[in-house]
C-alpha cells in the first residue's frame, strides 16, 4: 500500500518559502494600495466645472533631481500657461492635471504638450469654489494605473503560489 500523502509542511524550508511568498503578496497589495490612493488623488473632482481657454505658451522644462544614492538625475517637466474667464473675471492657468510629476523621458514630457501650442483653443478644468485652482487633464493617472496593476499582479500571483505550495501533497519518508 502507498504511503499515506500529507498536505502540511514536513521540513521548514518550504514553510518558510510559504511565509515569504505571503510577505511579498502583502507588499503587492499594499503597493496596488497606494496605487489606488494616487488615482483617486490624480482625478479632479466632478463638482469642477469645464470653460474655454487658450494657450499662452508651453515647453519642456530640465530639472536636475538627486536619486537615493546621491547622483543626479535630469527630469523634465511639461510646462504650460493658458487663460481663461469665470464669471467676467479672467485667470492665468500652469496646471496641466492634477500631481503631474516630472518624466525622465524628454520624449513623453514632449509629447504630452505637443498639441498646446501657443493659441491653441482648449478645455480648462476649474474648482468653482476656487476659480483660480484649474487644469487642463481631468486627471494623470499612468503612474497610478501602474503602481495598481503591478501591485496586483505581484500580490495575486505570490499568493497563489503561496496556496497552491501549502496544497500540493507531500510525500512521506518511509
């Protein structure tokens, strides 16, 4: 007769193996977290009110940022100036959307203000409570998005790894 199969952890190296696979399903999850809490703070809020605007002028602006291990980093930042009128009162816009931050791309920050050239007619986003609090993206959620689905692709595949490990059946020494 075959030797009976038992589903718990006969030596401690797999055991710590589960346990790490967890440690690492919990990070996923709280990456994806902080994911959710970036897209929800990217996106204006649906009370905001749109109007017409016009660009003044936009480039692509060079910062130097230093990294974790102390070297510098060029960033580049997408710049833009636009007008426009709420309730009779005219408003200087800079705000592309909401927590846009700086792109190690030169290319991509280009490209995201490639069609606001200067006099380019455009959709100005506005606080009504604030009316000097405006944008011209209702949100910019790449980072976002990302950080959400990396998180949970990293926290949903370790925790299946982590129960399909515990379930499969481990031989018994006899």
């Amino acid at each position: 007769m075959a030797a009976k199969e038992k589903a718990s952890c006969s030596t401690n190296s797999p055991c710590i193996l589960t346990y790490f696979m967890l440690a690492i399903s919990l990070g996923g999850f709280i990456y994806a977290g902080l994911g959710w809490i970036g897209l929800q703070e990217a996106q204006i809020p649906s009370s905001w009110q749109a109007v017409s605007g016009q660009v003044l002028e936009s480039h692509v602006d060079n910062i130097t940022e230093t990294n974790a291990n102390g070297t510098p980093m060029e960033m580049f930042v997408p710049k833009v100036r636009y007008r426009y009128e709420v309730d009779g009162s005219f408003f200087i816009g800079d705000q592309l959307s909401r927590n846009h931050p700086p792109r190690t791309l030169k290319g991509v920050a280009e490209t995201e203000i490639e069609s606001l050239g200067q006099g380019t007619n455009v959709t100005v986003h506005y606080n009504p409570d604030a009316p000097e609090e405006a944008v011209l993206r209702k949100a910019d959620t790449i980072g976002a998005m990302q950080a959400l689905s990396a998180g949970l692709v990293i926290a949903l595949s370790t925790l299946a790894f982590a129960i399909i490990s515990t379930r499969r059946p481990r031989r018994s020494e006899a």
